[in-house]
C-alpha cells in the first residue's frame, strides 16, 4: 500500500487542520488550574529573568517550553504538626500524588486546545545520573516567587501570603505563550520570628540566613536519598545479621522498607510545620503567642525522636542541649 492510501494519512487529509493559537488567556489558564483543584497559580514567561538560572534545564527537558504555570497547593495543616509524624509523612505523599493528578487533568483539558505541555516532578523522580549536581528539572520555589505566589522565607520555603508556609509547589510547562504574565509581591510574608531556627533539629536552618542542605537531607530523608547509599553499604560491608543490626537496628530497615513501598519517608519538616507566617495561620500566634508555643512549637521539640548528625558537627554537639528528649544518630 502506498503511503498515501494508508488509512491513517487519509483520515489525516481529510481531517480539519488544528490551528494553534499565537497567544492564549492568562486567566483561562488561571481558571482551569483553579477547577482542577489547585489553591493558586500563577503564571510566567520563560524569558523572565528571574528563571534565567534554571532557563537552560527547562528549554533541555522541553525545548518547545514558552510559559511556567506556577501551581500552589494547600497541605493539611494540623497533621504537619502531628507529633505522630507518620501522619505528616502520609500527607507529603499524598499531596504529590493528588497534584500529579489534577495537573495530568489540566494537560488533557489542554491537548483539547492544541496545546502541548508537560508536568515535571513535584519532588521524585529526579535525574539521579546527575548525581551529586542539580537532579531536577524545575526549582519551583523561584519559580512560584518570580510568579508572585509568595516569597522565600528565613527557613527557605516558599511562604504564601495567605496560606503561608504550609503549601507544597508544582509547574507546569506549556509551548504556547499567554497574553499577560505575573510579577512578584512587594512583600515578604515571613516575619522573622526565628521559630524554624529554633526548631530545626539539625541546626541546618542558621540565625543569620544560611541553609546547610546536607544537614536537612542526611536526617530529613534519612530513609529515601539521604541514607540510601549509607543503608546498601551498611547490607554490603555485613557479613552477618548481628554485624548489620550493630549498623542499622531493625526500626531503621523497615523505615527504608516503608519509605520505597510508600514513597514517603519524610522525618521532618518542622520549619513548616511551627511557621506562622501567612494570613490564615497567623491568628493562632498573634491571638496568644504562649498557647501557640505550647500546642505548636514545643510537642515537636519536646518529641523523643533519633535525629541523624554528621559526626562531631556542631549539631551533634549542641543537641543534648538543645532537644533533651532528642537522641543524636551520628552519620
Ligand atoms: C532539593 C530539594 C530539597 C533539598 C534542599 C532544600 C533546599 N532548600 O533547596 C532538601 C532535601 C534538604 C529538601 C528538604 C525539604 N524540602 Co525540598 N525540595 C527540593 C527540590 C527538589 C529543589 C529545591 C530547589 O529548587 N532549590 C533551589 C534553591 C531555590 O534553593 P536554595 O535553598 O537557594 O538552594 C539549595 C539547593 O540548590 C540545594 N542544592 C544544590 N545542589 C544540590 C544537589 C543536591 C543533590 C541536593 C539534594 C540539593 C542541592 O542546596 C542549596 C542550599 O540550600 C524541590 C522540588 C523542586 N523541584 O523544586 C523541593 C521543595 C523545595 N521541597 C519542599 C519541602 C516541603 C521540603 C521539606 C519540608 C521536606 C520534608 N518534608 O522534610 C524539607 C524542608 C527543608 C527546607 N527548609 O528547605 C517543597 C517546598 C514547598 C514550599 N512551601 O516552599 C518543594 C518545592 C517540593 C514541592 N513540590 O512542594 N528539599
Ligand atoms: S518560622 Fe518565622 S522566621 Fe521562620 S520562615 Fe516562618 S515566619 Fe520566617
Ligand atoms: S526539614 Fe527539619 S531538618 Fe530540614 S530544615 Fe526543616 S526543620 Fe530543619
């Protein structure tokens, strides 16, 4: 059969041609984020000079990229704060998982309007070949700020001026540009209050601004990337049960057992759990900052937990004082 009289290139002929649109509406994007369950959204060129770091990741996974939709979506406050921390976990996954979802729901409404994009990972998969550089394909903090959804805070999470800290960020990427784009707030909700400072278990979030990545990621995803390949040295360098058990105790392999069939293992996150920051969450610590202190802050301080240091760091050091009820694991 000729090429020409294949069924496929007939329909095709036949077809109506799809024109593409030069420019679509801002606030048609806007609405169709917001129906599909998103809590916020803005929106950004990608010539905007604020992405002009990250431009080349982005035009790499998606050369045909013209447009970031900056999605914003809410966490469930109250079990972020849980002391029972497998609640905290349970939401992180489950947020990922929902707004993969709804953006899967938004790319389809879009494909209808011949418009092509594609949704990058909220947080994993990443490019783990790239290891121990940049793994991921958009930073969606600097983007969402760029976007005007909010500012980074003193504990480096985005805060959203009514929300505040207590939203977890996704973009997506479409090749079709918009006829107006966002801009940035003029203001940043944190309020310095240093909660998150003395919080942070790790000490990774410092007083004067710094972050030290590594000290969050060793003890935050102590069970996913941050212990992974200390975990499979542990299994390889055991050539007994009991040499491995003096490594890792049970408690800690099932941990790893739960983070990979669950997705989950988040030890953490009390930088956005003690956050006021935000129009909805403020009220609780300006009504009566001693109740906020007592039923927020000090349950996640006061929680016996193990927190994974790096040996002889000053975390390791100063976590006795600290946290009392805490119990350095050092790394
Ligand atoms: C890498 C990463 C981390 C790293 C580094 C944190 C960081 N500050 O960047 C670690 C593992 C420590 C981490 C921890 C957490 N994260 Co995180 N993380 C990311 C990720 C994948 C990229 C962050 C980013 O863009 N950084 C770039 C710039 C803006 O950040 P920066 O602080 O100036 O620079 C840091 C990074 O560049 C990092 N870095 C540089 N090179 C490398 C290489 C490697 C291998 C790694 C791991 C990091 C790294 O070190 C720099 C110094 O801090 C995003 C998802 C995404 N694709 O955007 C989620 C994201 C930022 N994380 C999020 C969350 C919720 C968390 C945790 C609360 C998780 C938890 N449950 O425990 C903690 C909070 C820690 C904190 N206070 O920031 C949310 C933030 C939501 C918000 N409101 O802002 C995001 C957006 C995921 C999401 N889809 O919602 N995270
Ligand atoms: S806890 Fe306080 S200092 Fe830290 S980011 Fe939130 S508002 Fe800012
Ligand atoms: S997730 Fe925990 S260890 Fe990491 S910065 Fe926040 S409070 Fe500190």
């Amino acid at each position: 059969m000729r090429l020409e009289q294949h069924p496929t290139v007939v329909a095709y002929r036949h077809a109506p041609k799809r024109k593409k649109s030069e420019t679509v509406s801002r606030d048609w994007i806007k609405r169709l984020a917001c129906e599909a369950g998103f809590d916020d959204v803005g929106v950004l060129d990608i010539h905007c000079e604020d992405l002009a770091d990250q431009k080349p990741f982005i035009v790499e996974a998606f050369p045909a990229a013209k447009t970031l939709v900056s999605l914003v979506f809410r966490v469930n406050t109250p079990q972020i704060r849980s002391t029972d921390r497998s609640l905290a976990d349970g939401e992180y996954v489950a947020v990922e998982k929902q707004s993969r979802s709804m953006m899967r729901t938004l790319i389809r409404e879009f494909r209808r309007h011949n418009i092509a994009g594609i949704t990058p990972s909220e947080g994993f998969p990443q490019n783990m070949g790239r290891w121990p550089e940049r793994m991921f394909t958009v930073s969606h903090k600097p983007a969402a700020q760029a976007a005007g959804l909010g500012k980074i805070g003193h504990h480096r999470l985005l805060i959203h001026p009514e929300f505040g800290s207590h939203v977890c960020l996704a973009t997506l990427l479409l090749d079709t540009a918009l006829d107006a784009y966002d801009g940035p707030l003029d203001y940043n909700p944190c309020i310095n209050c240093n909660l998150c400072v003395a919080s942070c278990p790790t000490g990774a979030i410092q007083e004067n601004g710094d972050f030290n990545f590594l000290s969050c990621l060793a003890h935050a995803y102590r069970d996913r990337i941050g212990g992974f390949i200390n975990w499979t040295e542990a299994l390889i360098t055991s050539t007994t049960m009991e040499e491995y058990r003096n490594k890792r105790n049970d408690g800690e392999t099932l941990a790893v057992w739960q983070a990979m069939t669950t997705g989950g293992g988040y030890r953490c996150g009390y930088c956005m759990a003690v956050c006021p920051a935000g129009i909805d969450v403020i009220g609780d610590y300006m009504d009566n900052r001693a109740d906020y202190m007592k039923t927020v802050v000090k349950p996640l301080k006061d929680l016996s937990e193990d927190v994974y240091v790096f040996k002889s760091s000053e975390a390791e050091m100063s976590l006795p004082k600290r946290f009392p009820n805490k119990k350095a694991k050092p790394v």
